[in-house]
C-alpha cells in the first residue's frame, strides 16, 4: 500500500515516471527508508510528500483501482487497458509505444 501512495504522490509532483522506472527496476518491496531515497534520487519535495502519505490522502484512489482491477480481472502490474483489451505485463507497455 505505502509503495502505491508512494508513486500517486509522486504523480502528484509530476514525477510518476522517474520514481515507476526505479522501482519496476527492483521489484522487490521497499521500506520507507528505500523510498526516501528514491524521493531524493527524482528529486521530490520530500516534506509535502511525507505529509500526504502520512494522512493517507491517496488510498481512497487505491481502493476505487483495486476494485476497478478486481472487476476487470487485472492480477499484476503493469497491466494496461485500452478500451476492451488488456496489455499484461512489460510486453503490454511495448506493445502500447
């Protein structure tokens, strides 16, 4: 949950991208400590970020996506969709470039 938060504040910040590319780099779960120094790493405003994750502010949008993927059948990231088909996986972001 802190991991998703952690890349929808970043969003936030306009560096959704920089912080996705670091961690699908090493897909194994991170710490707080790991994401501060990604937040350092894409240069993110760390006390505006913290603040937010703290207060939770993003987990009503998890939950509406966890149920949206729950719905549409989505098991693993990055799944993509673009109307009615599904592009699963690494694969699925080629496939969209």
């Amino acid at each position: 949950m802190l991991v998703h938060e952690f890349a929808l504040a970043a969003a936030a910040q306009g560096k959704f991208w920089p912080v996705e590319s670091l961690l699908l780099a090493d897909a194994k779960p991170k710490d707080r400590e790991e994401l501060k120094d990604i937040a350092a790493q894409v240069g993110l405003d760390q006390d505006k970020l913290w603040a937010e994750l703290d207060a939770h502010n993003y987990a009503p949008i998890i939950v509406r996506d966890l149920s949206e993927a729950k719905r549409l059948g989505i098991t693993g990231t990055p799944t993509f969709v673009v109307g009615t088909q599904k592009l699963d996986g690494v694969n699925g972001l080629a496939a969209l470039q």
